[in-house]
C-alpha cells in the first residue's frame, strides 16, 4: 500500500489531493489553485507555525508576491471552510509572522476510512479522483449512495448555442443560435428521434426564449427590431407585445408576461444582465396594461434577468453593474424590493426550482464559474454549489415546469490580443487583422504600448487560477510574465517605460522592470471600478458610484483628496487619458446604450462623440498620438468592430470587418507610433446540456 495520503478529513471537511475536489458538509466548495495548494502545504505542515516566506516560497514557488496576495488567500480558504480568524478552527494566525494549522486531521491513503458524519459515495469518489460533474449538497445516511448527476450534451453547433428554455412538460428545448450568422429560435424536441424546427428566420438577432405555461407559445426579444415577441411554439407568425426590453418570463397562469426595461446589451461570458436605468415591467400577454414593477435605483443597479415564482406571488431578479451584484424579489402585486442573497459572488442569471423553494444561480466566485443552489428566504445561508464544468462558464440556467430537468448553456472563449495595421495620416486599415497571442488561457486582454510603441504590456488569466501581467514585443514575439499566480489586471506604463503600474485587489501597484521591485502607490476602496493613470504618471483617474450614478473622479497618486470630474445623472465611467493629459474620455451612458464623450481634466463639459443607437467602449490606450481620433469597441448591426472617431469633427472609421454575433473586441490601444491598434478579440462558442434533478 502507498503510504502518501489520497487525502485528508478535519471538521467536516474532506480534502481529495488527486482530484483537487474540496468538500465542506458534503459539499463541493470553489477554491483557487493557489488556496488548494496553501490548505494542503498547512495540512503538511500542521501543528508549527509556517513563516509567511517560506508559506510563498511554497505556494508561489519563490515568485515575489505581496503580503497581501497572502492574506487574500487564507481569507478566501477561511471562507470556503467556515473559519474565522477571531476564533480560528483550522487556520490559526501568528501575527506578523505566519499561520498555523491547529484542527485535528485523518489521513486517508488507498483503502478509505469512512465515517458517519461523511456521505459514503462522495468520500470515495473525490478520493480515488472519480470525475463528478455535479455534486447535491445532501446529507445521506450511512450505507447510502449519492449518485452523481450526469448532464448531457443536447447541441454541438460550432457557434454559440445560448439561452435554453424547457417546454413545461419537459419533452422540448428551445433555444437561440447563431449558426447561420445570425440569432434565431429553434425547438428541438428531446424525446428519441425528435426533430429540430428553426422558429424564426427573420435575422432579428433573436435571443431569451421563454415558453408559455402552456406550451403553446414562446415570447422572445428581438435585438435587432426591439421588444418582446410571441410565436406559437411550434411554427407560425410572430407578433411584437412589447417595442422595448428583454429576457420575457411568463405568468404561471399565463396571462401576463415580466420582462426587463432593457435591451440585451452584451453576449460574452461574463455579461451582465442589465446596467444602472434597467427596470422590471408587467404587461398582459398582449403587450396592454404595462406597469413597472420597480424603480430606477431601488435597489442600486440595473434590474434584470426576472424570474417568476411558481405560486406567482413574487419575481426573483438580479441587480447588476459594473462592479455590483445582488439578488432581490419583488411581489408581483406591488411593494418594496427585498433581498435573496448577500454571498460575494458575481451573479449572472437565475431560475426558480418547480417548488418555489429554492433558486438555481449562475455566478462566478474568483475567476470560477458554476451553478448554485440558494434557499429562498434565507439570504445569509451559503449558496450550494452543483455544477462546475472548468473551463466552461456555466450559464443561463432554466428549469422543466415539471420539476426533472434542468438546462444550461457550457461557454468557452478564445480570447488573444489582436492587431490592425492603420496609415499614419489618413488612418485607414492596412491589411487584415493578425493575432498576436494563440495560446488557450482563459483571456488575453487591457493591452497597453509601451511609451517607445516597442513592447505591449498585456493581462493573461487562467480561469479559477491566476491573472497576471505580461509583456510582449509589438508583433507578438517574445511574450513573457512579469508577475506570477497573481490576481492583476489593467496595465499602465510610467514615464520612461521601465515601469508598468497595475491594479491589484488592494489597489495600484507598480513593478519596476530592471529591478522587479514591486510597490503599493495607491489604495483604492471597493466603491472604485476603473482607474486609468495620467501619462505624466502623478494622477489616477477613477469612476465610482459612491454619489449616486457612476461618475469620473480624479485624484492625486498616493493621497486621499479625489476630486469629482462628472456629474452626469445617467453614468459617465472608463476614464482614459489623451497624450497630453489634458482630456479624458469617458464612456457616457444613455439609456442602454453607451457612447464615447470627452471632458477636459480639469473640468468642465462632457462633449458627446459618438450618437449611434448601440454600444461604444473604449479602452484606456485609445488615443491616437496626435491626440484628434479615439479608438473604440462598436457594436453595431449586432457584430463588434474597431472603430475611431475624431475629437474635433465627429466623423468615424471603421478599422475590422468582423460580422459573426459571437465575436466580439475589446480594449483597444493605440501605438505611440500611430501605425498599430491592438485589442482584445475573443470568439464565445457554446452548447447546450440537460441533466435530470432528483
């Protein structure tokens, strides 16, 4: 028998170290790799105090890494296991020097040990490195088997497959799907042999399909012609209820319909469902009697993603922003909005289960996707994680009214820094984009050139696992890290280009490149979103909501004394300085759609760019050299391009030709030397997968 651990029991915890599966009451808990591999250097170790160094010397494998990095590890395994630090059970702190691991442990080697207080089958399957793509937070008594549940691939478009909707009887699916070029709705039936009917074909960039109670219907939005729509569920002609929002969730007695104020603004893993303006509204089937459910800014955020209850007393729904998530219900008849969950985690979506009890959550913790289980009416219990298929982001959960099956679409995302060559001068595209990175990392994004335009600064994630800054030459070659398994985003240059500042969780740091000195030169507060830092490299410009709507603040590096810069009452955000310093631009919210303004940095008027029904997003290193034209992300007709538009005249270029739904750009910068953009080009595929409740 081998006598090296399979893995490791404390409290009610069981560490698995083939699989990396952690445990908490039977469980599934979402750890980074690095706090995975603290827990189980601690376990080693158990007993003495670890130093700190020789903690990161460990974990780290000798990199240079902050105390905090440290720190922002123990709390997240702290968390995951259901430690304090006050009042430690695992992981007791030293102050100043390290932790130490205090809880009584069993060892497991090749034969398990089980006992009561575990469940039977999850021990020995998590132990031997069984795959489990979904674990129930169940408590089953001794002798029992916890069956895993097992989903199935229901669509293998190379497209995006998105937005699963299941008839109430549970024998269809319908869903969008780009695969022709465009979004449409499609039903399959699921039963053996059943067939596959494309609902609509009208190029409408049709999304969020939801199906009537009684399986006759299904209401839709239409991106490209507005509104919410209805088409009978198995061909025929469709009619507009509504001329505006999104995501249509029915009645169970199938007479009225909830949807959001908004229209879908984004399709990408991570996207929101609504931003700040968003509300819910209630019409009749029909589209008569309208009435809005909730306010504007109560709660904070945008409202949307609605869930009806099943008993149709109340709607679920999601309040979102940039840099804020919370879940809420509201009741359907009237009356104040109450919340449903205060876990720190990044919502996405959410379904309510066939019983009303309980709501399944698509969300992200870290860099982690996956599906949780939360209790309706207890929003300070823990969500129960059920499914996590890594590197796929889980989303867009939906359940059978009949309670047995659930949907969701799998995600994946192929994200590189890209290149257009442009003129100097007349700034036309020359040639066709090239990528400059083509490894598989979760994102390759927020490229920056160096001041001599030679080298382009770059943030590379992993999902679950790291995200860290590299460098690499203009063309793409000679890539490489400058920090390691680190949780870093948003790359500036300094002055003179030996140094590159970036954001931190605790703030703005800064890594002096000859020296690989790394140093804190600014704290930031969590009300904080984006920063982008003066070219003289003396002062961050921020956005915030911590008056109200997002707005631009300014401040000094290294003090405390920030100065607001907007006031704009919809939303103004993404500060990017131009080449002088003089002027920020700044991304100005109206309505659901966002536009490219300009406002002196000293203050003054915001001057709105861009007017263009759609979204405009910048990047921090838009500007050209000469200081007149902005490089901008535009989703226009439904596809993203680069685009620039001219600070002095208005007028506007489009520099790509990308015309698929699910790619999309980000991010650009602008070289020094005007002749490169370089940008974040990702392509989001995804399929659909069904697995059977309990």
């Amino acid at each position: 028998m081998d006598d090296k651990p399979t893995g490791y029991a404390f409290g009610d915890v069981v560490v698995a170290l083939r699989s990396e599966i952690v445990t908490r009451a039977s469980v599934a808990v979402t750890l980074e790799p690095k706090a995975f591999r603290l827990l189980v250097f601690l376990i080693e170790n158990r007993g003495r105090l670890v130093e700190k160094q020789e903690i990161i010397d460990a974990v780290w494998d000798g990199a240079f890494v902050s105390d905090n990095a440290l720190t922002r590890v123990i709390a997240q395994l702290r968390k995951a296991l259901g430690d304090e630090a006050k009042r430690a059970k695992y992981v007791e702190t030293a102050p100043t020097r390290g932790y130490r691991f205090i809880a009584d442990v069993q060892c497991f080697f090749d034969e398990v040990q089980r006992k009561r207080r575990i469940t039977p089958y999850l021990v020995a399957a998590v132990l031997t490195g069984t795959a489990i793509w979904i674990v129930v937070g169940r408590t089953y008594p001794p002798g029992s088997a916890a069956l895993p549940l097992r989903p199935s691939q229901i669509t293998t478009s190379p497209a995006l497959d998105i937005f699963p909707a299941l008839s109430p009887d549970g024998t269809a699916l319908a869903y969008a799907s780009d695969r022709d070029g465009s979004f449409e709705i499609y039903v399959r039936q699921l039963t053996p042999g059943g067939n596959e009917v494309q609902l609509t074909s009208d190029g409408g960039q049709n999304l969020q399909p939801a199906w009537s109670p009684d399986g006759t219907r299904i209401a839709y939005h239409s991106q490209t012609r507005d509104g919410i729509w209805v088409v009978p569920a198995f061909g025929g002609v469709a009619r507009q209820a509504t001329k505006f929002g999104s995501d249509p969730t029915w009645s169970p007695d199938g007479r009225q319909i909830a949807f959001q104020s908004y229209p879908l603004r984004d399709i990408s893993m991570s996207s929101i469902p609504a931003v700040g303006g968003s509300t819910l509204w209630v019409c009749a089937v029909d589209g008569s009697e309208p009435r809005e459910l909730t306010k504007p800014g109560e709660p904070a955020g945008g409202h949307g993603g609605p869930a009806w209850s099943p008993d149709g007393s109340e709607i679920a729904f999601l309040s979102t922003d940039f840099g804020l998530w919370s879940v809420w219900k509201v009741p359907v008849a009237g009356g104040e909005p109450t919340p449903l969950l205060h876990a720190p985690m990044d919502y996405f979506d959410l379904t309510y289960s066939s019983s009303g009890d309980e709501i399944y959550l698509a969300a992200r913790l870290g860099l982690a996707y996956g599906l949780w289980r939360i209790r309706v009416g207890s929003p300070e219990d823990e969500p129960t994680l059920i499914v996590s298929a890594p590197p796929a982001a889980i989303r867009y959960p939906a359940t059978s009214a009949d309670g047995k099956k659930l949907a969701y679409t799998a995600m994946t995302m192929r994200s590189h820094i890209a290149s257009v060559r442009v003129r100097p001068g007349s700034v036309e595209p020359v040639g066709e984009p090239t990528l400059l990175t083509r490894d598989t990392s979760d994102r390759n994004n927020f490229p920056r050139f160096s001041p001599d335009g030679r080298t382009i600064a770059f943030r590379r994630s992993v999902q679950g696992a790291a995200s860290d800054i590299w460098l690499m030459a203009a063309n793409g070659e000679k890539a490489r890290p400058v920090t390691s398994n680190g949780d870093f985003a948003n790359p500036h240059w300094l002055p003179g280009g030996d140094s590159v500042a970036f954001s931190s969780p605790s703030g703005v740091e800064v890594l002096t490149l000859s020296s690989q000195r790394m140093e804190r030169i600014h704290p930031f507060g969590p009300a904080t979103n984006f920063w982008s830092l003066s070219p003289d490299g003396t002062t961050l410009a921020f956005d915030s909501g911590r008056e109200g709507p997002v707005n631009v603040w300014t401040v000094p590096v290294g003090s405390d004394r920030a100065r607001q810069l907007t006031f704009d009452e919809e939303g103004a955000g993404f500060p990017a300085w131009s080449p002088d310093g003089a002027t920020l631009a700044v991304q100005l919210r109206r309505g659901a759609d966002d536009h490219i303004a300009v406002v002196p940095a000293a203050g003054g008027e915001l001057v709105q760019l861009t007017h263009e029904p759609g979204q405009s997003w910048h990047g921090a290193g838009g500007w050209s050299p000469e200081g007149d034209k902005i490089a901008f992300a535009g989703r226009r007709g439904g596809a993203w391009n680069i685009w620039w538009v001219s600070r002095s005249d208005g007028a506007q270029k489009r520099l790509t030709d990308y015309s698929t739904p699910h790619h999309y750009v980000r991010y650009p910068s602008w070289s020094p030397l005007g002749d490169q953009i370089a940008y974040e080009y990702s392509e989001v595929t995804g399929d659909i997968w069904l697995v059977d409740l309990p």
